[in-house]
C-alpha cells in the first residue's frame, strides 16, 4: 500500500511522526509531506498569490518533506511535483478532536478532502486530547485497523471518513461507532493586546467548543468512549430545501426584480 501521509500541526508533531513509522512498519511505502508549522484552522486553503518552499528534512526509511505552505498545498506537492501516487491519503494524528462543524475550519479534515476532489481515498484522523497526555498509540493503532479492513470500493467515489479517537488506552475504548456529524457550540472571544510599539493587536481565543450531544453523533460517541467514524461527502447541497415545493416557486419567477420576498417552509 502507498500512503502520502500530511497534517496541520506541523512536520514535528508527534502523532504524525509517530503515525508515518508504523505505517511504514505495517502497511507499505509512505510518504510524508507536512506543513513547516501549526497551520490549524486553516480549512481548505491553497497559496496561490505567492511562492512556497519544500525542503526534504529526512530520508532514511521514509522522506519527510516540509512545505511553508497549508495542508492542501502537501497535497498538491506530493502529487504534482514528487510525482507520488497514493492509495490512500491519511491526515494526522491531529491533536485535538474535529467533531461537528469542526470539519469546516479543520486543516486535517481538509486535507482528505482534497484526496476525495482529486480522486484518491482520504481519511482525517484525530486524537480528543487537548492538554492532557495524548495516547497517540491508540489513535494509530485505530488507523491502522481502519486501513487493513476497509474494503474501498464499496463506498462511492468522492467519499473520506472523518475519523475520531477518544484520549484513552487501547483496552478503555468502549466500540467503534458509525457515526454523523454532529453540532458544535462555539464561544469565541477576541482579546485586544498592545504590541510593542503600544498599537492594538487582537487574539481569537475563547473556551474549547461544547457539542450537543445527539444520539448517533461523532460528539455522543466520542463523549461515551467510542471511537467516532464519519463518511463525509463533497456536495454540500442542501436537498431537502431544493425539493421543497415553496422554494421551487421562488425560482420560476421570470426576472430577478420579480422575485417574491418568501417565507420558506422546512
């Protein structure tokens, strides 16, 4: 199997060092394209408006490779300019759960993605630790178990999984749960701050994200000892409200001064 292996911590992270050795000791030839530094949070962004750099760091059973540019450009990179033609793409080990509307800031759920759009099988994996000991072990060995079963082409094309590990021992899990994404509560804050030629800076910050947790969520599994597997799609479109028979007449109306102001019904 050939694995491109990327993440949004950064070409040192532990989980994904870690995750790129037992892969190669388990599954077959890896190779690892990382960003240079923590580029959480950064979605699906690609640099575009200025050069990046790729610099190979090691290359002793595997290549390590880190760019300055964002998870979607490793991919990019791995692809078209190291010519690297994977199975699968595996995001990770991220430090911190992608649970909910996670997956739409998340840099390690976006760079999965991307292997979807580009046809390629993608899987984002996430440890639900944030300051505590993180038990990167189970997350691999969960990753690896994932890898070795599924059976890909049974699933749609343009399909990754959003897959979600909690921060326990191996023998603590308590299953492997089939999941839908859930919702997130956020409460952010910004807080001002004087740099030091006395002008005013501002820092998002604010309180890890709550989630509801709802019976066959990624938040109730995860919250409950269970490992968390989520089939994510591309399309986004929402297909109760274009099947909805109000809606529909919005749309018919012959000029866009025309259009009637409506109340859609759910």
């Amino acid at each position: 199997m050939k694995i491109l292996l990327t993440n949004d911590d950064g070409i040192y992270s532990p989980g994904l060092n870690k995750l790129a050795y037992k892969l190669k000791e388990e599954l077959g030839e890896v190779l690892v394209v990382a960003p240079d530094r923590e580029r959480s949070g950064v979605s699906h962004s690609i640099t575009f408006i200025q050069p990046i750099r790729l610099f190979l760091l090691k290359d002793d059973k595997i290549k390590f490779y880190a760019t300055t540019g964002t998870p979607i450009d490793c991919i990019l990179l791995a692809l078209y300019q190291l010519k690297f033609k994977p199975d699968v793409i595996v995001s990770g080990i991220n430090r911190g759960a992608n649970l909910g509307e996670d997956i739409i800031y998340s840099g390690t759920t976006a760079a999965a993605r991307e292997g979807a759009i580009l046809g390629f099988p993608g899987i984002a994996v996430s440890l639900d630790c944030y300051n505590e000991y993180p038990f990167f072990e189970t997350a691999i060995r969960v990753t690896l178990e994932f890898l070795k079963n599924i059976c890909w082409q049974y699933f749609p094309h343009r399909v990754y999984f959003n897959i979600n590990v909690p921060n326990l021992p191996w023998e603590k899990l308590t299953g492997v749960k089939l999941t839908y994404q859930g919702k997130r509560v956020y409460k952010n804050e910004i807080e001002e701050m004087k740099d030091p030629w006395g002008r005013p800076v501002y820092w998002i910050t604010g309180a890890p994200p709550k989630g509801i947790l709802e019976e066959g969520s990624d938040l109730a599994a995860v919250s409950r000892g269970e490992v968390s597997i989520t089939p994510l799609q591309l399309d986004y479109t929402d297909y109760k409200l274009l099947s909805n028979q109000v809606c529909k007449k919005l749309f018919i109306s012959p000029r866009l001064g025309e259009w009637p102001i409506i109340e859609i019904q759910s």
